[in-house]
C-alpha cells in the first residue's frame, strides 16, 4: 500500500484524483506547511480498519490474565470526600 503526499493547494485543486488514489492506490496524505496534517482513505478500508471487534466482555474473557490467580488488593477505609 503506497502513500502519496499532496500539498492542501494539490489537493483542493485535484482532489477528485486524491480520492481515486486512496481508493487505489492507498492512503493518500495531506501536507500544510510541510507537515503532515491528514490521511485520506477509501471508506471500505476506514470501515474494515476501525471495526469492533466483539465486546468488553469478550475481550477480557479473552485475556490471557484470565485464569492466573491474579488479586487485586483494595485499600481499607472511607473514599475521599470531593467538593463540588
């Protein structure tokens, strides 16, 4: 997966071909003053990248502290009070 740089004035002047480029070729980077300011990238991948992948249970029942006898030891005594 290749990554092109635009500057923001590339961009904005061809940004129809950005978005055929990240659809293609990848994730295509947008530079402001040098510097990298953001990545474009096709929604499917957006989609595939940032999918959950079940839930907090499943997740620590999958933990590979599960099992290992580990004990938390709780402080004794009164929470601390909070002004509000």
């Amino acid at each position: 997966m290749s990554t092109d740089a635009w500057t923001v004035a590339e961009a904005k002047a061809r940004f129809s071909e950005v978005i055929d480029k990240a659809k293609t070729d990848g994730p295509q980077t947008i530079t402001r003053n040098g510097r990298r300011a953001v990545v474009i990238v096709a929604a499917d991948e957006w989609e595939r990248k940032t999918k959950r992948n079940g839930n907090l249970a499943d997740f620590f029942a999958a933990s590979p502290l599960r099992g290992s006898a580990l004990r938390v030891k709780r402080l004794g005594g009164r929470p601390r009070k909070v002004g509000l």
